[in-house]
C-alpha cells in the first residue's frame, strides 16, 4: 500500500463523510464510489468507500427507529428525538434513539 493510496482513501472517507444531505442517495454514491475503486484495485480507497457507506445505512436506520418512541405524557413536552449509530459499536455496533 502507498502512501499516495492511503491519502486518495482518506479524502474519499472524507468527502463522503461530510456530503450534503441535500444529495439524491449518499448511501449509492459511497457504494459507487467503493465500486469503481474496486474496479480500479484500490484496495483501499474501496473499503474506506463502503465503511462510510455502511456508516450511512447506520444513521439511516437509526433515524428510523427513532418513529418507534412513545410520544410525551400528556402537558409533558419532549425535544426532537435523538439518534446515534456508533453509540454502541464498542460493543459490536448498534443503534440507540432517545429523547429528552
């Protein structure tokens, strides 16, 4: 593995991490992404490529857990629900959704 290797994977990782939500499917462009890089036999760049994707798929999921939270007690308020996928990946991974 190169240097140079290492690098184009680091600002892939990095370019897909911080991608406008505003994009039509950030999951299917880190998948593309991973896909040419594959192709390409960058190693390297292609699994950084499908972390980030697989990151994505994480947040994703667990945004929609958070439709399963009961809804506050009557004249109780609650703040928008709040979700993590990497709250638990010291322990294999896993998704959480609170609210407060």
């Amino acid at each position: 593995m190169t240097l140079t290797r290492l690098l184009r994977a680091a600002a892939i990782a990095a370019t897909l991490a911080v991608a406008s939500p505003a994009l039509a499917d950030d999951i299917r462009d880190a998948i593309e992404e991973a896909r040419r890089a594959y192709q390409a036999n960058d190693l390297v760049a292609a699994k950084a490529a499908l972390d980030v994707a697989s990151q994505l798929l994480a947040q994703r999921s667990a945004t929609g857990l958070s439709r399963f939270l009961p809804a506050p007690p009557r004249g109780w308020t609650a703040d928008e629900a709040e979700t993590d996928a990497s709250a638990a990946a010291m322990f294999g991974g896993g998704l959480t959704a609170s609210a407060t």
